[in-house]
C-alpha cells in the first residue's frame, strides 16, 4: 500500500524576516513584519519544519501590553503546506501544536499568542471553520474575518458581466459624467488623507494619522520589484478631488486596503470608477485575485457598515468567511483580563454605532 505523507510539526527555528517575503498573504510578509515594526511592533520570523509538506516561514509580531507584559500575534497565519489534510480537525491540532512550540521561542513576558488562521468557507451564507480545544475567541477581531474576492483571471468582459447591473451601470455613468482616475501614489497621500479624513467623520471611523500612510509607502518602495507594488488612486471630476484608494499589488493578488471619498458629486459614482480601474490593473498585472478586504458577516440593513456590504458584494466576487481572531494563553489570568477589557471597548463602540445608525433610519 502507499504510505500516506505525515504533515506533522516537527520544529520551529529562528529565521531573517527576509524568508517571510515569500509568505502568500502580504500580512505573513517581511515587508509587512519591518513595516509594523516603525510603529511599536517587534517582529520575529520563524522557519516551520511541517514534515513532508516542507518548511514554510511564518510571521509572528509583538506589542506591549504593560509594564513586564507582552502578546504575540500571527496575522493572517500559518500557512501549512499544500497538501495539507483537508480536515479542520487536523488543521486545529497544527494550530495547537504550533502555539505550544512558540512558547519557548517568544520571550517570557508573552501573555498569549493570538492567531487569525487563513481557513476559510465559501459562500454569503457559509459557517466560518470553528477553531477549537484551548483556544478562546478573541475580544475583538484585528483582520476582517469577511470579504469578497474577484477572480481576475478572467477576462475583463466576464467580470463586468459577473457583477450585478447596477454596479455596471454606476461605471459606466461615472465615466460618462467625465471622472477621471489617475494613478497618483505618494504624490497623492496629502490629498487622500483630507478626503480620508473626510470619511473618518462621515462614518464615525477611527484612521490613522497621516504618518501612517506616508511611512507605508516609503517603506513600500524599498519592496517595488516586480512581484509587488503599492498604489494610489484618485478619481476627479472637474479640478474636484472626489475619491481615492490605495491597493497593493502582489504576487497572485491585489488587495484594496483604504478608501476615501468626498461629501460632494457623489452621485458621480467616482467610488466604482476606482474599483473597476483598480480591478482592470490586477487583471494586466497577472494577478488572479482582487480582494476587496472586508465587509460585515451578513448582509444586514441595521448593521452600521451595512453600506459597505452592499457595495463590495455588488462587484461579483466570492464571499468568504475565516475564523476570526483566536488567543491561546501562555498566562490564563492576564489573557482573561485582557479579553474581557477588549470585549468591553468594543460593545461600547458597537452600541455607539447602532445608536448612529439608527439616527439615520437605518
């Protein structure tokens, strides 16, 4: 009889944060681990030993919690191999296994490792895969466990038609209307950031300062190769700047991270301009995927970000649903206290949201 591979951990080593750069998502990526790291971050790169299914690099940053008090966190991670059992009991004992191995290799103030696993489900109406055993969901999520996904692949024919008519009708108009969409990158950034800053009151969002998004893009041209690239869109109409985004091109896949738009020609549909165009641009870069980057679980008209939904889904893409954020503890008490604390912020601003919401008859 065959022998069936064994995909089992055999060990975790230190690695140069350079070996991650050939992590499939951009959150498992080097440029990431050094990017987060100007802004109060440690990050540590790891060489994970999966047995026949080889060695895959994996991304792990640190923040303070306190004084003496630390927590680790594997963005979108790990990655197992390929051929990895298609089961996700199995996939939860990797996990398990990988969280007790770091143990030793993060430094002694780690309270927990929080891991936002890449698996996922397809469909609106699909069960996210349960992550089970001795770990705890997380106070608050960091990634976005929902989103839709274009496949670029095809041809720009097939994916305006793959999409619901109104969004083909909104491209159309907005290139009728006269908007425009350049390509503008960090020449672009003080502009962006006043239309983001915009939003941020529109929608009651918190953003961060405009450094930020500066120092992303500095840090990005130390990667602009030929396998990655960080852009920023501006579409105008008349002299008005009336919306932007930036998305980052890489590998297989684009990404739309951010997104601003003006109070005003808002019926100019500029937004789906900058979509399609974005879109149009993975498809000649050879990209397979556009991910649109998170939207609510479900569609639902009382959530606050109810908009959102409705918008990124209207592009015609796959709708996914991961696990979300999972925490395993290295040190039970603090990891409770900082669970119930986090869980705590983020009912108040949930319900502040609702109330909003509701004060717009939504």
């Amino acid at each position: 009889m065959p022998q069936t591979a064994s995909y089992s951990l055999r060990s975790v080593v230190p690695t140069e944060l350079g070996r991650c750069d050939g992590a499939k998502s951009f959150l498992q990526s080097g440029f990431w681990g050094s990017f987060k790291a100007r802004f109060g971050w440690n990050a540590r790169s790891f060489l994970v030993d999966w047995g026949e299914g080889g060695k895959l690099p994996l991304l792990v940053i640190r923040r303070r919690l306190g004084p003496g008090v630390s927590f680790a966190y594997v963005p979108l991670g790990p990655e197992l191999p390929a051929q990895f059992p298609d089961s996700q009991e199995e996939r939860n004992q990797a996990l398990l296994d990988l969280a007790q191995a770091l143990r030793d290799a993060l430094p002694h103030d780690t309270a927990f490792i929080r891991f936002d696993p890449p698996w996922f489900t397809i469909g609106e109406y699909a069960v996210p895969p349960l992550i089970t055993g001795p770990f705890v969901r997380s106070g608050a999520d960091v990634q976005p466990p929902d989103t839709v996904i274009i496949d670029v692949s095809k041809s720009t024919e097939e994916i305006l038609a793959s999409m619901k008519p109104k969004w083909r009708y909104n491209i159309k108009l907005a290139g009728k209307k006269g908007v425009t969409v350049i390509r503008m990158d960090e020449a672009g950034l003080d502009l962006f950031y006043e239309l983001y800053k915009t939003t941020a009151r529109r929608d009651k969002i918190a953003i961060h300062g405009i450094n930020y998004y500066k120092t992303l893009f500095e840090h990005g041209k130390e990667y602009r190769d030929g396998s990655q690239d960080l852009r920023l869109y501006v579409a105008t109409h008349e002299g008005d700047a009336l919306a932007a985004i930036i998305v980052l091109f890489r590998g297989e896949e684009a990404t739309y991270l951010y997104g601003a738009s003006s109070d005003v020609k808002r019926n100019l549909m500029a937004p789906y301009a900058l979509q399609w165009k974005a879109i149009q641009d993975a498809h000649e870069n050879g990209c397979l995927r556009y991910d649109l980057f998170g939207i609510p679980p479900e569609e639902n008209p009382r959530h606050p970000m109810a908009g959102l939904y409705r918008f990124k889904t209207g592009f015609g893409g796959q709708i996914i649903h991961r696990s979300g954020s999972w925490d395993y503890a290295y040190k039970p008490l603090i990891t409770n206290m900082f669970r119930y604390a986090e869980s705590f912020r983020k009912n108040i601003r949930s319900f502040r949201k609702a109330l909003r919401a509701l004060s717009r008859g939504q």
